[in-house]
C-alpha cells in the first residue's frame, strides 16, 4: 500500500516541467541579480575623482574647502594623472596660499608623509620654502627614508641635497653605496671635492666605498686625495685607488710603484691601468714582471703587453 501512494504522490509530467521550469527561472533570477550587484560593484571603483568632472572655478573652490592634508592627496593624485590644466591649476594654489610652508610644518605627521614632497617637489621648485623643504626632510625622516626617494634628490639636482647624501656615504654598513652614488654622481665636481675631503677621515670599508663612487666620476676632483690612498695600509684601498687613477696619466709615476707592491691583486690592478693609458715608458718593467710569482699578475701582464707592442 506504501508503495501504491508514493506513485501517486509523484506529479505528472506536466507538474514537472512546471517545477524545473520553475527553479530554472528563480536560479536566472538569482545570477541576474548577482551579475548586476558586480557590475554596479565596479562600475563605482571606475566612477571618475571628484573634481575631474569639475571647471577651473568649481576646481577652486573644492580646494578651499578642503583641509590641508586633503588638498595635497587631491595635489598628489592630479600630479600624477594627465590632466594638464588641473596640475597647473592645483600647483598655483599650492603657492598662493603657502600651502608648503604649512605642510612643512607637519611633513612626517599623520595625514603629511614625506611621499608628498617627493612628488610635488619638481613641481615647485621656485617655491620660497626650497632650503626649508631640505632642512626638514633631514630633521622629520630618517636617513633611510632620505636615500630611499631618489627621485626627491634627482628633483632638487643641487648641491643642498649633498649633506645629506653625505650621511649615507659614511654609514656604508647600513646603506647600499650604489643607490647614493646615483644621487651623488650628476652633481660633478662640488661631489666630487665633497668626497675626496673625507677619504682621509674614515674607516677603510667607507674610503673603499669613496673611490668605488669616484671610479664613476674621472676627472671631476682633486687627485691629491686619491694618489695618498695609494700608500694606504689595506691593500684593497690601494687598489681601488688605482681603479680611481687608471686613464690619468699624471698619476703614472704612481702606478708604476705600485707594480711592486706586495699585494698581487694590486700590482695586477697596476698592470692592467698601465697598460690601458699606453704607459710606453713603463714596458720593460711590465714584461720583466712575466717571471711574476701570481699568476693573476702573469695574466695581467701578458694583456698589457699586447697593448704595449
């Protein structure tokens, strides 16, 4: 008898169709709404900023009436879209109403990040505040900070910014010399007399890290400096020194002293400069050095030689 009411209690093939038919329509109904609710979703985080779609006037007047620190996260975002008219229309208000001077008054607070200033900075390069701008940047952020917003001290291209470069140059242990060599090299020759003023008042692994950034900068300093390092107690100071020298031929007496030197890395090194500036006067000794105990040096010696001959 169970078995009996159970086939009556299944519907008839048209009640069926009507209950998929059914569930069909309410699961379209379902993805409808879902697939709505993404596409409104999105079509917000594509919505255009608020003041794109306004005119100079109503631009204006949307600044004054934001605080400080929304007028330069509005600055910060115009500054790096397209809109031309926009970036000069926000950079003037800037100036006008001596918004830098405020925002140095609180560069490094919340709502003030010195990521600001590195992006509006080439911007308002005539701004008053220039040396303020610097004096701050050194005071409020950390030397890490400092050297890490290349494109602040690529902005400024001046020899203000050198001090502070400095700092960097002397604490190589914790900073990467290559990344301030970068900032330090297109000032030239102030730079360059900058850092060879240090190389006698350091320690060995910064005066290395000295001439491995004057390597990058030949002819834009003092030699004096330089030539001194070639009388230096470590070995790899000496050397480097000559990687500094090589190309200057004032420096060859120099060179041709240190093809006696103790160390075989730096009698290569000698070698090698000797042979690259065509030193003809030093070729005897060069080619007596082929009975050289260092094979490196052996090397070093045959290489200039065909140079020399």
């Amino acid at each position: 008898m169970q078995v009996v009411a159970w086939f009556q209690s299944i519907p008839s093939p048209w009640g069926m169709a009507v209950l998929f038919g059914g569930a069909l329509l309410l699961l379209l109904l379902v993805i409808c709404l879902l697939g709505k609710s993404i596409f409104s979703s999105g079509e917000k985080k594509e919505q255009p900023k608020q003041w794109e779609q306004m005119d100079r006037e109503e631009f204006l007047a949307f600044l004054g009436e934001e605080t400080i620190a929304g007028v330069f996260v509005c600055a910060a975002e115009i500054i790096g879209g397209d809109d031309v008219e926009k970036k000069d229309t926000v950079c003037a208000y800037l100036k006008e109403k001596r918004l830098m001077k405020e925002y140095l008054l609180r560069l490094g607070t919340d709502g003030y990040p010195a990521a600001y200033a590195v992006v509006l900075w080439p911007y308002l390069k005539e701004d008053a505040y220039y040396g303020l701008l610097l004096e701050k940047f050194r005071l409020k952020c950390s030397l890490d900070e400092q050297l890490a917003a290349k494109e602040f001290f690529e902005a400024v291209q001046d020899t203000a910014a050198l001090p502070y470069l400095l700092q960097g140059v002397v604490q190589p242990e914790r900073y990467v010399l290559s990344r301030i060599s970068e900032a330090l090299i297109p000032l030239g020759t102030v730079a360059g007399k900058a850092l060879t003023s240090l190389l006698s008042m350091v320690s060995a692994q910064t005066a290395s890290g000295i001439l491995a950034i004057l390597e990058q900068m030949p002819g834009q300093f003092p030699m004096e400096p330089v030539l001194a390092c070639m009388g230096h107690e470590e070995w790899t100071i000496r050397m480097a020194a000559i990687h500094v020298l090589a190309g200057q031929k004032t420096a060859a007496p120099q060179l041709v002293q240190a093809l006696d030197d103790k160390q075989w890395q730096v009698r290569a090194a000698a070698v090698k400069a000797l042979g690259e500036m065509y030193c003809y006067p030093a070729k005897d000794k060069i080619r007596a050095m082929l009975a050289d105990e260092s094979k490196g040096v052996r090397i070093a010696v045959e290489k200039a030689i065909q140079k020399l001959s």
